[in-house]
C-alpha cells in the first residue's frame, strides 16, 4: 500500500509541475495579437487569417525514437478559406471521372464540406507524374488527406517535397459510420512531429483571426496532450514558446532547475550501470589468467592440437628406357636384314602363285 501510495503522490507531482500557468498563456497570446494588428498593412481592413499560431516545445533530452503525436483542440485551427485535398482509391468498374463524382456525392450525403478537390489514385500516378506537376500540387492546397487503403502507396508518386515540408496527406477511414466527425477531426486538430535529430519541435495550434480565450484553450490542450504522450523517461519539456511565422517567440512555460538534478541522477545511473559492466569482465578475463597460470603450476599438460598427417603418396615405380632395353637384348643388323628379305620373298611367291592359278584355263 505504501508502494502504491509513493507512485500515486510521484505521478500528481509530475503533473502538478508540468501545469501552465492561464493567465501567463492569455497575456502572451494578447501580446502577440497586437503585435500581429500592427503589422497588418493600411489597406487591409481585418486581419489576415492566414497568419499560423504555433507552440514551439524544448525538450531536455533528444528523444530516442521518431514519433508523431495527434493534438485533438476544443477550437478548429483552420480558417474556412483554406483548400483541403483528398487522395482515394480507384473503384472498380469505373473510370476517374464517375470515381471523382461517387466521392463527392458520398461527402455530400455524409455532411463533409471542407473538402475542395477529390483526386483518385489513377489521377495522380497519370497527371502528376512529372516533377513539377508534383510541386504544382503542393503549392495548390493547404491540407492533404487520404483514404487509408490507398495510404502506403502514396509516397513513392507524391515525392520527396511533401514529407521534407512535413505536408505528408493524413488517413481518413473513408468507410466510417462518422465520417464528417472523423474528417473535422482530422482537419481542425493538430499534430506534432517528434524527432531524434533534436530537440525541439512545432506544432500549430491557431490562426490570427481566433480570439485570446480560443487561443489560450488550445495552448493548454495541446500542452497536455504532448506531455502525457511523449516518450521519454522522466522530466520531459524544457521551454514552450508560442510565435507566428515572422514574429519572435514568447515564453509560456519553463520548466524548474530541480529537474537538472533529476537529470544528473540519471546519467551518474547509467554511468555507474557502465562501469558495474565494464569491472565484471575485467574481472572475468583476470579469472581465466589465473586459471592458466595455476594449470602452469601443477604440470598438467596443456593439450594441444597436433595436426592431422596427410596420407603419403604411393612411389612410383621406375621405368626402363627403350635404349636399356635395346642395350639388354642386343640383335644383329644382318639377321634383321635377312628375316626382312624372307618375308618380301614370302609376299612375292604368293602373289606370283596366285596369279599362275588364274592363268591355268580350267579342263573340261
């Protein structure tokens, strides 16, 4: 029970101190509303809508992982002007045309009214397969979204620019029962992409033409929502900062000095996790020394590898010369000459016979 009751008090501390102060946030986010109504040009009667409000986090730590987190707003953060685009599968037994107007009329029975174009796979690896209708295509539309059967076959047509200005299209089931709340969702809410190469990281949260309390509700629901999901062990965010594109940013929260300590705690751990390695096989190797000196001193012979005798080859036995041979059964010229003569007489006194038996007539 006591164990139970330390984890509980630790983790309300953890979000007792990870709470932004309100009223902090509201002067802030007034603060940058009259900074943006001062740069408003004198022609212009309403502010720009245009102008993104976002929230810049500084983390203590770079994060191990890559990780991408969903931020649900109570206040959409899109302005109504905005052009959003929807990628879709291609349906069979239809062309591009009857599969543009089958979505668009299923939108339009489901409630959905933020999206601008429909575009069906067969669309884009056709129409812009070249680069810069590619880059044509980015510059068009605010927002990408697409159905999450067509998902995993976008990159390799879309590009390297949509994810390098992290405008990768976003899923939508498009089977849903809920489809104009899964869609609003989607496009109202915000997103927060954490890498592993620092340690800071942005996400929008507004637009200029929301007022302070809108503003001020979104901050703290998308602070929150990044603190409880991040991935990292211990003391989490460093700075929050809320700015526009061209304005500087001003503080929100800042995290207190006793989290160095909790920091330091946990690199001397790791360290000393290190160095407990690091001496048990030092103390593994002096082991085995020992153990062969002592095997040195008791004379106990070391057994060692002997290699394996190839099989000798058989010798060969020697082989006379024909000189020796000859040398050995000598013969005379002369009776070589007289068995030579024999036999061309024997040749010639068949022939000559047998050409006397042809002449001979037979008797009658």
């Amino acid at each position: 029970m006591r164990v139970e009751f330390t984890r509980e008090a630790d983790s309300m501390a953890e979000t007792a101190e990870v709470a932004i102060d309100r009223t902090q946030v509201k002067k802030a986010v007034q603060a940058l509303q009259a900074f943006l109504k001062t740069k408003s040009t004198g022609d212009s009667l309403f502010l720009d809508d245009t102008q993104q409000i976002s929230l810049l986090f500084t983390l203590w730590k770079i994060p191990p992982k890559a990780q991408t987190i969903r931020i649900p707003l109570p206040h959409g953060q899109r302005s109504d002007t905005e052009e959003v685009c929807l990628f879709t599968r291609d349906e069979p037994n239809m062309t591009s045309d009857q599969t543009i107007r089958f979505y668009k009329k299923l939108l339009a029975e489901k409630g959905v009214k933020n999206i601008t174009e429909v575009i069906p796979y067969k669309v884009l690896r056709t129409e812009y397969k070249p680069h810069e209708a590619k880059r044509r295509l980015l510059s068009n539309f605010d927002m990408f979204l697409s159905d999450d059967r067509v998902r995993r076959l976008l990159p390799s047509h879309l590009g390297k620019h949509f994810y390098q200005r992290k405008r990768e299209p976003l899923c939508v089931n498009m089977l849903s029962k809920n489809l104009a709340r899964d869609i609003s969702r989607v496009i109202q809410g915000s997103y927060l992409k954490v890498t592993n190469k620092g340690s800071c990281c942005m996400a929008r949260i507004a637009h200029a033409g929301m007022t302070a309390d809108e503003v001020t509700e979104n901050v703290e629901a998308a602070f929150q929502t990044v603190s409880t999901k991040l991935r990292t062990k211990g003391p989490v965010i460093k700075l929050v900062h809320i700015k526009t594109q061209m304005s500087v940013a001003l503080p929100l929260y800042t995290s207190n000095l006793n989290h160095l300590t909790a920091l330091d705690e946990d690199q001397k751990a790791t360290e000393a996790a290190k160095q407990e390695a690091a001496a048990k096989k030092l103390a593994r190797k002096n082991k085995k020394t020992e153990d062969v000196k002592k095997s040195e001193g008791t004379g106990e012979e070391i057994p060692q590898l002997v290699p394996m005798g190839t099989p000798s080859k058989k010798p060969k036995l020697e082989k006379t010369p024909k000189k020796k041979q000859l040398e050995k059964a000598p013969t005379t010229a002369g009776g070589k000459k007289g068995k030579k003569t024999q036999n061309k007489m024997n040749k010639k006194g068949g022939k000559g016979e047998s050409k006397g038996k042809r002449r001979v007539p037979k008797l009658k």
